[in-house]
C-alpha cells in the first residue's frame, strides 16, 4: 500500500490499521501523534483506523530531553 508519510510517498506491506504502522515504524504509540487526512486520530483509534492507499499521515515522535 503506498500511503504518504510525512511529506514522502512510501510502499508498506502487511499494513491494515494506523497501529500495523506505527508498529511496522517502530514507534512507541504511546509517544506519538498522529494525523491522517488531516484529522487528528486519538490514540484510542488506532487498531480501529483502516489505512487506504494515498492515505497522507503525518506523525510526531515525542523525545523527551534536557
């Protein structure tokens, strides 16, 4: 599935939900944002989230730091 990801068209595999991809990422979701379509996807959506090709997410890794 090609999706666009920050900005960058990229091809996933095995990718069904926004969680498959903040997996297949390997992002913790718990320090993440998340918005597709321009809408922000709670937290709680994720596993419930189905991707469709040209789908344009942009997500946020929160790093802590000092």
């Amino acid at each position: 599935m090609q999706l666009i990801l920050n900005g960058e068209q990229r091809e996933f595999s095995g990718v069904v939900t926004l969680a498959d991809l903040v997996s297949q990422l390997g992002l913790d979701p718990r320090k993440v944002a998340v918005e597709r379509n321009l809408e922000i996807v709670p937290r709680s959506s994720y596993r419930t989230t189905a991707l469709a090709g040209d789908d344009r997410l942009e997500i946020v890794h929160f790093i802590g730091g000092g």
